[in-house]
C-alpha cells in the first residue's frame, strides 16, 4: 500500500514536472524577478509614514479593489477550496460561499467608516475615543497574533508546493525553501512598504483570475459547457454517487460535525472583517468613496473568482480519482495542479507541464502577495501602534517610525521563518482557521463596538480583544486540529478536550459578550463627546486623513 500511495505522489513530479522542471524554475524567476523589480521601484517612492503605511493613499477604488482580491484569495482560497470540493463535493463549495458572503459584512459594517476614522492601523480607531496605550497594545499584540498563524499557513503552503515541483526530498532541501520564501517576503516589504506590496498583489490578482479562467475555459471545453455533465461525471468519478453533490458528506455524519460547520461558517463569515491585512487595505485610497468602490469591485472579482472554483473542484473531482489527489496531498491542496496537468494532456505531455508549471507558479505568486501583506500589516502595527505610541509616547520622528517599521518586517519574517520551518508538516487548515477565529473573536467585536456603541469604554476594549484572543487560542489548542485525530498538527498526541475544530461559535459570542460586560462594569463613564466627534467622522469622514 505505501509503494502505491508512494507512486500516486510522485506522479505530479516525476511524470508532470520532471521533464519540465527548467521551465517550472523559470516561471518561478521570472515572477519573483518582475516583482521584485516593481517593488524597488516602488520604494523609490516611498518617502514618509503615509507612503508605506497606506501607499501615499494614491491607489484608485478599482486598483484598490484589485489589490483587496489579491491579498484575500490566498493559498487557501485557490489551493484548499479546490481541494476541498474535489474531495467533498457540495460540502467543499459551501467554503467558496462563505469567503465571499463575508464580503457584504465588509461592505455594510467595516469599510468606510474604517476609512475615516483611522490612519494606518486597527489601533488608530479604538485609539481615538479610548485611552491609548492600553488599547494600543492590545490591538498590535492581536494584530501581530493573527498574522502570524496567517502566515504560517502560507509559508506551509509554499514550501509543499514548491518542493513538490521542484523534486526535492531531502529535509535540508525544505527547509531552504521555506528560508527563501520568508527572505522574498521580507524584501517585498522592507523595500516596497505599501506601494510596493500593492502592485504585487494587483499583478498577483490578474495572474490568478486569467490562469484560473483558463483552466475554466478547458474543464468545460471537456463537457461541451454542460454543468450537469461536468457534475455528473464529478460524482460518479468520486465513488460517493448523488451524495457528491448533496449536503452532509463531511459536515453530516454527526451531531458534531454539523455544528462544528456552524463554528466554521460564522468564522469564516465574521473574521474576514477582522483581518489585519485587509483591513489596513481600506487606508491606501483618498476617501471613503474609494473605499466603499474597492470592496465593490473586490467583491465582484473574488466572486468570478469563487464561481469558477465550481470548474476547479468539480473538474478535479470527475477527471482524476480521488486515491490520486489524497496520496499525493491528504488534504487534496494539489487537486489544481493536478487538473492542470490532466487538462493540459497528463502526466508526461508537453502540454500538461506547461499548464502544471503555469499554475504552480501562479499559487506561488498567490502566497508571496498574501505573504507580503500578512508581514505589512503586522510590522505596521508593531511600529505605529506599539513602538510609536506605546513605548516611545508619540514621541518618535516620522523617520524613526518607518525605520522601525523595516525593523520589525526583518523580526517577524525571521519569526514566521523559524515557525515555518517547525509547520512545514502541520495542518494547514487549522492554521487558518485558527486567524480567522481570533480574528472574528478579538477583533470585530471590539472595532463594531467602538463604531456603533456609545457606551463601549477600554476596559470593554481590553476584555473583548484578550478575551477573545486567549479564548479563541486556547479552544484550537485543545480541539482535534492539534491533536487526537490522523490529520491533527500532533496525531500522535491526544489531548483534544474542545470537541469542534473551529472555535468561533463559543469564542466570537464570548468576544462580543465581555466587550459588552466590561463595558456595564467599569466604573469610568465613557467620553460621550469623543464618541460624537467619531460617529460624525466615521459617517461623514469629516476630518480623516
């Protein structure tokens, strides 16, 4: 059985890539080279804070909206949904709905009121009616949190895809590819800060949607642009009949299951409005107008995006077995790649390697462009919220801010490298899972407090983002993504007490609740008029930056 599971793995390198492994290393320089090119370029522009922290807020709706798709379709997004449908069918595609409905809480909530009540940071807006060091504190250290997991889910992703193009074997070999992913990552941003790191994420986004419209284009070629073909064949291929493209076949065996759903779906839904890296995005336009055009078009962009996932999965799923995707990635992260190679002509054809080495690197340059994204947001909050505010009292030049920004960049890449390098070989999922639940439960219900509700104070601040925060983290510590199950980050451990693997249904009401209780509880009365100056900016953007 392990020659076999052995074989089936190698099938994507040896039959696809081994041939063609110069062009596939070509693709990935000539990326790395043009993006590098335009970074340098950019941070020749880059002259103050506003510059790298919001790009001089010179970017139009349009170019923003089209940098918001680039940071948020992610590894994740185009490898896992894939992986995910093709593997799981109907349950599979209920993630492509969830990524992009949360969207509309974006939108309706977030976005412009975002725009006008900060500058740079989460930590601006709770800074603004609330007392500053404090809450600026606990919005860097959530903030740092969230980006981390974030990015260590990425760099996961890099180093499996890469070294599985690429024929290395050796753990030596692995690790130096998750080393030059973090140092290409810390370039990015130490150079290009925000302008840099937005073209990036443009080009990224162009790349993503022309090579997945592609592939689209050539999966229904194949079924005459029959949909109920193509879904036929999808479930007759999976071994699991109508099933396949019925609700339950992962999230209905059990009670268990299906709640654990719930969690995973309000997560998904609620954190993508509190995710550092897009919600820094909002800051690089002039006005508010621009921010609620961005969202607009990234909404309309992830959601061609996500409707042709429907191609990428289902076509995964009736044009390859499923014992071929799970052996050669049990999570089936490579049922893209492997449709491309199928599509294109299959193992050892001339036109399966190239389409294999086009989309391959097109994942690769998806998670460089959430990379470089995930480290800004977090570098910015160290130095503006953290080393400005807190440990130098607004008393740093605008010079020593961005220098420290830089500085911080170097830090959390080589933090995210050494990390990297231990979770080349964890559960990717569970990773983010993990930002999107502290991100929805530390983070949302502390920014819609600030915004909608008068009587919010900072001891609310505080209890909402630690509590949430420490409770998020502690219930996946403890749930069946660390341990207790073969597909855990330590299966060869058990001491998974929490039940669910995604924590968001007990941690993000918990979030809002002790927001909510710390409020009622303090004894200070909070800034009414503080609040009335925020609520005519955040509506209005009278006075914001």
């Amino acid at each position: 059985m392990n020659s076999v599971r052995q074989s089936l793995a190698l099938q994507l390198t040896a039959g696809g890539a081994g041939e063609h492994r110069t062009l596939i290393i070509t693709l990935f320089a000539a990326f790395v080279a043009v993006t590098l090119g335009i970074t340098v370029w950019a941070g020749r522009q880059t002259r103050g804070a506003e510059d790298f922290y919001a790009g001089g807020r010179q970017f139009s709706g349009f170019q923003n909206g089209l940098a918001i798709s680039g940071d948020y379709m992610s590894a994740a997004s185009f490898l896992g949904i894939a992986g995910a449908i093709a593997l799981f069918g109907y349950d599979g595609f209920l993630y492509s709905i969830g990524f992009l409905v949360a969207w509309l809480v974006a939108l309706l909530l977030v976005a412009e009121p975002l725009r006008n009540s900060g500058r740079f940071t989460m930590g601006d807006v709770l800074a603004y009616r609330m007392r500053r060091r404090p809450v600026r504190t606990a919005a860097g250290i959530s903030t740092i949190v969230v980006s981390i997991f974030y990015l260590l889910a990425q760099m996961a992703g890099a180093g499996a895809l890469v070294t599985l193009l690429l024929g290395i074997t050796s753990e030596t070999g692995k690790i130096l590819v998750v080393v030059l992913v973090g140092i290409v990552m810390i370039l990015y941003v130490t150079i290009g800060g925000m302008k840099g790191t937005t073209w990036v994420q443009m080009v990224k986004a162009v790349l993503l949607i022309a090579g997945t419209l592609l592939i689209t284009f050539l999966v229904m070629l194949k079924f005459h642009f029959n949909i109920s073909a193509l879904l036929g064949a999808a479930a007759e291929n999976s071994g699991k009949g109508a099933a396949f493209l019925e609700p339950g076949l992962k999230y209905g065996a059990t009670a268990t299951s299906k709640i654990d759903f719930i969690s995973l779906g309000i997560a998904l839904v609620l954190g993508t409005a509190g995710l550092p890296h897009i919600l820094i995005r909002f800051y690089t336009v002039p006005t508010a107008k621009a921010a609620r055009k961005s969202v607009n078009w990234a909404i309309g962009i992830i959601g061609v995006f996500y409707l042709m996932t429907i191609a990428l999965g289902f076509g995964a799923a009736a044009l390859i077995a499923p014992g071929t995707i799970t052996a050669s990635n049990k999570a089936g992260n490579t049922a893209a790649p492997l449709l491309a190679q199928e599509i294109g002509g299959g193992a050892g054809s001339t036109g399966g390697a190239i389409l294999l080495a086009v989309i391959s690197a097109v994942a690769f340059a998806t998670i460089l462009a959430v990379v470089a994204g995930l480290t800004l947001a977090s570098s910015s909050s160290f130095a503006h919220d953290l080393y400005v505010n807190v440990l130098r009292k607004g008393a740093a030049t605008e010079k020593e801010e961005v220098r420290a920004a830089r500085w911080a960049t170097v830090g959390i890449g080589a933090v995210a490298i050494v990390l990297g390098v231990f979770a080349r070989g964890l559960n990717v999922a569970g990773l983010v899972a993990l930002a999107f639940a502290v991100a929805a439960s530390a983070n949302l219900p502390t920014l819609l407090y600030s915004l909608f509700w008068k009587r919010f104070t900072t001891p609310g601040a505080l209890w909402s983002i630690y509590g949430g925060l420490i409770s998020s983290v502690l219930l996946v510590l403890f749930s069946p993504v660390v341990s207790g199950k073969e597909t855990s980050m330590f299966p060869g451990a058990d001491f998974a007490v929490f039940p669910l693997e995604n924590p968001g249904l007990i941690s993000i009401p918990l979030g809002f609740l002790l927001g909510w209780l710390g409020s009622l509880l303090s004894k200070g009365e909070p800034d009414a008029a503080k609040y009335a100056e925020l609520e005519v900016r955040s509506l209005t953007g009278t006075g914001a930056h």
